[in-house]
C-alpha cells in the first residue's frame, strides 16, 4: 500500500510455521510521519475478524518510539532476542511483544 508519492507503508500477510501473521514495514518518511500509529488499530482489528487469536512482533531494542506505539496498542514484552541484529557494525537485541485476542 503506498501512503503518498512521498512515502510508502508495506503491509503484508505472512506464514511462519502455519502461524498467519502481518508484516509491516515502513520507509523513513512513514515513519516520521508515524503512518504506523494510525494503521496499528485498524490492523489489528481486522486481524481479529479474520480469526487470528495472537500477534506477535520484534522490534530493535534501539527503537523505544516503536516500543511505546506498540505498548499503547496494547503489546506486551514477551522477552529479549540478544544481538539479534547487526546494523551498521553494531549488534542491537530485538525485543519480542504479542497481544492476544480477549
């Protein structure tokens, strides 16, 4: 889905061991535009009509704006991924949230 000619969002269905999930990835300018902060609802409301129970994420332990959207969309940490990635000669965690349908 492209947001503008400026910016674009990616949101696409996956499978990882028959777990249905979304993936969302978003240029710089959806970021700052915090794109994801008005899709997320939306997302996960749709998720739960289609029957999915569960969603879970990882995001870069360096990112804590990602971090506090997902808590206010109601995402809990699950956990800690160690040097899970490495980026720009760096070694950064992943830290593992999930939100369940009530």
């Amino acid at each position: 889905m492209t947001v503008s000619a400026e910016s674009s969002v990616r949101i696409v269905p996956t499978a990882e061991f028959h777990i249905p999930g979304l993936h969302a990835a978003l240029d710089e300018v959806a970021k700052e535009r915090r794109y994801l902060a008005f899709l997320g609802a939306p997302a996960i409301a749709a998720a739960w009509e289609v029957g999915m129970t569960r969603i879970e994420l990882e995001v870069l332990a360096s990112n804590p704006k990602a971090i506090r959207l997902y808590e206010k969309l109601g995402f809990v940490h699950e956990g800690v991924k160690r040097r899970a990635r490495h980026l720009d000669g760096a070694w950064d965690d992943n830290v593992l949230m999930a939100l369940l349908a009530s």
